[in-house]
C-alpha cells in the first residue's frame, strides 16, 4: 500500500517503510498495519498532524509478507523448510 498526498511530487519526499509481519508468529503486525492504513485515509482530512504526513512523506505499508507462515503459525518461509530439506 502506497499512502501519500499524490499531488506532491513523491521525488522530494522522504519515503518510510512499514511492515506488518516477516515472520509467521507476528500475530499483531498484520492487524495494525491495516488500522493504520485505516486511521491515516478516514482522519486524513480532520486531522492536521496526518494530512502533513500524507503532504510530507511518501509511506509504503506491507501488512503482511509470509501468509504461508502467518497462516501455519511458524516463523519462517515455506521455501526455506523446502530449500532445506530436498
């Protein structure tokens, strides 16, 4: 997800990255990565401290990047333990 005030050239913007989960025992990440994404588009326009972070900041959040762990409950990628193991 790509959050930023798109009128403003992203080029002079400092970008911050935000990742909900790596690994699959991070139960929390997930979820408040999407409450963020959330709270910062419905208070975007009556809340000055989020509307300069849009104007001011180009945010990429990834709520979640290894499903597979998330779903199984293990820590690390599925394709590790294939790598791994054949």
């Amino acid at each position: 997800m790509f959050l930023s005030n798109h009128n403003i050239d992203k080029s002079s913007k400092p970008q911050i990255y935000i990742s909900g989960e790596v690994h699959g025992d991070e139960r929390v990440g997930p979820t408040a990565t999407i409450e963020l994404i959330n709270m910062l588009l419905e208070n975007k326009d009556t809340n000055p401290w989020f509307k300069y972070l849009l104007d001011t900041r180009y945010i990429v959040i990834t709520p979640m990047t290894n499903p597979h762990g998330y779903y199984d409950k293990i820590r690390v990628f599925l394709n590790y333990f294939i790598g791994f193991f054949f």
